[in-house]
C-alpha cells in the first residue's frame, strides 16, 4: 500500500543552522509529493511539490528533490530563521487520484 | 489565488447538540474537496471525499450518519457533527482542490476548525 514516513521530531536548531527533515515514501505507480508546513493554530500551508522523479520542489529557501531510486522527498533549507518554526508535513498522491497520504508530521523548532 | 476559508474558526457546544463547519473555495471552483481530523500533535486523518452534486465517499471506520456532508456548490461543502460528544473534539480541517475537470491534484487547505464539545 502507500505509505509516508518522516522523521520523528520534535528538531530544535539554532537561527542560520541547516536543516534537513526526511521523508521516505512507499507507494506504486508514479505519486506526486508534497511538503506541507502547518503554524500553530492554522491549517496547512503548501510549501512545495514535485510531480515526477528527479522533479525539484522550492520555495522560501526551502526545497526537496523526487528521488525514485530512493524513494525519498527530503526537505531542506540551508538556514533556518526563528520564523520556520512550525509542523513540516510530507505527503504524497497517487497517481491517478486527489487523496493524500501524509506523513505523521515533524515539528521544527528553531531558537534565536 | 487558491484561498479556502473556514467557518467558524472555533466552537464550543454542549454535548448532544449538532454542528455545521463550512468549507468554502474563495476564488476557484471546486468539484473536490476532503474534510480531515487531526488529533493534538498528530497526523491528519482523511475523513470524507466530497464531491459537489453527489453522495459525499467516507473512509473506513467514519460514520456517515455522524458526519453528514453536504456539497451542494462548487464553493461550498458543509461538515455537519450530529449528536457531539467529546469525543468528538477535534481540529477539523477541509481542503479543495482547484478546477472542474478533474487534473489538477494540489489540495488547498483551510485553516482549520476547532471544535470543543462539553
């Protein structure tokens, strides 16, 4: 079946450290992946997405990159600000259909 | 563009009583759109497809008959929770997806509603 499977957190960073949350996925066919990153108290918020493999996702200094031989969609950012302090979540579609399949989340917390 | 509100942002209501959460697609057209619970420090749980003019498709283990769903719009769906208990105190949260015709797959999220019920 399809399934997400992100990082446990929750990630405490300094201001400027770099980031990298992982996210590895199992499903059949050709899913589309996604990065959502949620506030606290607010819904959800796309933060980028790849469509086919070797596809790069970006936006606001962060990106991730379709990886099929690895099944991964890792999130990066090579400097986090206190601002990106928020839940990351990963997730995927399969082809042919609108349903998501999230990961269970990780949350960033970045100190000043 | 791509804007989804929810309403209201937060209820509380006594236990026993019903609840109407809309859903509405602010500047697109919406034939999709999903409503999901997501529990304190969890991951969100699909709940229910709704699909504008027809029956709305539940996931396993959701009630039909205790989350009645109503898309009567291209805009607009209607989470309502019939008889609450708390329980039932959740996060709920819908998302759209853009588009008439069926090809476009990036989900558009409201922010969400709380619901307490006493």
């Amino acid at each position: 079946g399809n399934s997400v499977t992100q990082m446990e957190g929750p990630v405490t960073l300094s201001e400027e450290a770099f980031l990298t949350i992982n996210c590895t996925y199992t499903a059949t066919g050709y899913p589309s992946l996604f990065w959502y990153v949620q506030y606290p108290g607010e819904g959800l918020q796309l933060l980028l997405k790849a469509t086919k493999a070797d596809d790069k996702g970006s936006n606001k200094g962060f990106e991730a990159t379709y990886r099929k031989e690895t099944t991964s969609f890792h999130l990066e950012k090579g400097s986090v600000q206190v601002s990106d302090s928020a839940v990351y979540f990963c997730a995927l579609s399969p082809s042919g259909t609108y349903k998501y399949i999230f990961g269970t989340g990780t949350r960033l917390k970045v100190l000043a | 563009g791509a804007v989804v509100s929810q309403h209201p942002s937060r209820v509380i209501c006594k236990s026993g009583t019903s609840v109407k959460i809309e859903c509405r697609s602010l500047d697109f057209q919406a034939t999709t759109m999903f409503w999901y619970r997501q529990f304190p420090k969890q991951s969100l749980m699909l709940m229910a497809t709704s699909n504008e003019g027809s029956k709305a498709t539940y996931e396993q283990g959701v009630e039909k008959d205790k989350f009645l769903i109503n898309h009567a719009s291209l805009t607009l769906s209607t989470l309502t929770v019939t008889s609450a208990h708390p329980e039932d105190s959740s996060f709920y949260i819908c998302s759209a997806v853009p588009g008439t015709t069926g090809n476009q797959e990036t989900q558009y999220f409201g922010p969400g509603t709380r619901l307490l019920v006493l």
